[in-house]
C-alpha cells in the first residue's frame, strides 16, 4: 500500500468521524473462560490463546503470560500504527523490528512484599527500522507513532478501569 492508496481508504472515515463523531466512537470486547488448572482462555479472533501463571509464579511456560500478551499488543500496535506512518510520509522501510520490554517484580504479584508494586515498573519500546530514509524522516516517523499508538497512548494515560461482578447471562 502505498501513501495515496492509504488516503483513499481512510478518507471516507475521517470524513464521516469529522461530521458524526459518534460514530467514531467503537467499543472493543475481549472475553475470557476460566479454564483447567490456573488457566485463562482468550478468543484473539485468529485462535484461542491459553493464558497462565508466569513461570516466576510457579508456571511451567507452556501457556501465554499476560504480561507478555500486553508486551505483544504494544508491539503489534506500534508496529502497525509505525507502518501506516511511514507509509502515509512515502518512507520505504524495508524491514523493521519493534521490540516491547516491561520490568517486573514478582513479589508484588505473589503478595511477598508490600512495598513492590503488582504490575510493571518500566515499559521500554524500540524501533529498529532499515530504510534509506534519513534519520530526521526516521525520527519523525517515530514520534508520529508514538502519539498516535493507540495501546502506547493507554498505557501513558492510564483511564478509569471499573471492574464489577455479575451473575452468569
């Protein structure tokens, strides 16, 4: 796809979000079953992904972590939001790696030490982008993906979580 051909696709959209911003706005669902075990079951829309206790935990790291399930979708969406920005800019890029990293204590999780927090410390997300483009287009393609990254922009902005229990439907 080219920068044109991405215009004409989103053209249409913006139009419509600009004079109905209602319809922009979407609420995405994920849903989970309880599984075997200390297993969490999640439906990804490609395949059913078994999440489980982190090998730090007392996992045998034959099923997915959750924290690097997060880790994935920050890279899945910096990678995807860096490639329509480059290619909305007309930068070729002829490979490119997005490597995610999160810093965890586990005693915070597993309730050893009050004093450590559950949940990760540092996030850290890298590019490493092979393109003749110069590094000034390359930085700009950068900070572009950054403001527009919609798991990046979440994580920094951190919105209200409400969390509820219901009866089984």
């Amino acid at each position: 796809m080219n920068a044109d051909e991405l215009r004409t696709l989103q053209a249409p959209l913006k139009e419509n979000y600009r004079d109905r911003p209602e319809k922009a706005l979407v609420t995405l669902r994920a849903e989970g079953r309880i599984g075997a075990g200390i297993a969490c079951r999640v439906e990804t829309g490609r395949a059913i992904v078994e999440a489980g206790l982190h090998p730090a935990t007392g996992g045998d790291g034959s099923q997915a972590c959750s924290g690097d399930m997060l880790l994935q979708a920050l890279a899945a969406c910096a990678g995807v939001t860096l490639r329509a920005v480059a290619t909305a800019f007309g930068a070729e890029l002829r490979d490119g790696k997005v490597i995610a990293e999160g810093d965890l204590d586990f005693r915070g999780t597993l309730g050893i030490s009050k004093d450590c927090a559950v949940g990760f410390r540092e996030l850290r997300l890298r590019f490493e982008l092979d393109s003749d483009a110069g590094p000034d287009l390359l930085d700009k393609i950068v900070a572009v993906t950054e403001r527009y990254c919609v798991v990046l922009q979440t994580l920094r902005g951190a919105p209200p979580v409400t969390v509820t229990r219901a009866k089984p439907a």
